[in-house]
C-alpha cells in the first residue's frame, strides 16, 4: 500500500503571519498534492501584493487612483495595474490548483463575480468597506 505524501508548508509562508493565515485558510478542506505547494505558495504571495496595494491606496477612509507627477500630469497609481496582474494571477492559480470560491448563491449578494471589479473585492474579502472603495 502506498503512502500518501504531505503537504509541506514552505518556510517563506510558515515566517510571514499574513501568508501562514492564507495558506492555512486556502487548504482547509481542500486536498493537494506536494507538488502543488509551489503555486499555493505563488497564490498566497499574490493575495499579499493585492492586499499591499489596497493598503497604500487608502487614504483617510477613501481610496487614492491618481496622483499629480512633476509636470503636472495626472496619472494613475502604479498600484492600479500591479491589482490588474495579482487578481489575473490568482485566477490562474485557483484555476491550476482547482480552487473555486465562487461565491454561494445563499449569500445574498446579486453582485456579478465574473466582473473583474468584483473579483478583487473577493480576493480582497475585507466586506462592505472594500465593496465601498472598489
């Protein structure tokens, strides 16, 4: 009879508090194999640079998109496009690892999760506040 191998937590994801809970929130109830711990380990990254993101655009209870640079020109926080790629990059994580957090009909939200919009709130999954800023 073969055993079965474990799935070993990375020591990058063990030291950082953020990726631990992450890690430990995404394979509960969820069976991988451990050579899956690679993209476990990309995904938990990325939901931290979506969350970093989300923390350098609040401002004051509000949400920062643009800033003025030294000529006067009006651009869009860098922030912006680094959200753009994350949230791709978890969906094609999730996709590669057979995740589906689609969100339950039971929830009581009419909001469409296939809207890319939408998409980073449940990533994010800070609730009413973020539904807000987005």
């Amino acid at each position: 009879m073969a055993t079965r191998k474990r799935l070993i937590k990375p020591k990058s994801v063990r030291d950082d508090p953020y990726r631990n809970k992450k890690w430990n929130e995404l394979v509960r109830g969820r069976s991988f194999r451990p050579s899956d711990a690679p993209a476990l380990t990309l995904l938990v990254q990325w939901y931290q640079v979506v969350d970093q993101c989300i923390e350098d655009m609040s401002v004051n209870g509000g949400i920062q998109v643009a800033f003025s640079n030294d000529m006067g020109d009006i651009k869009a926080l860098p922030q912006i496009s680094t959200m753009k790629q994350a949230s791709a990059e978890i969906r094609q994580l999730n996709k590669q690892l057979g995740i589906n957090d689609g969100r339950d009909s039971e929830a009581g939200e009419d909001d469409d999760a296939s809207n890319p919009a939408n998409v980073l709130r449940l990533v994010v999954g800070r609730g009413p506040a973020a539904r807000r800023a987005v």
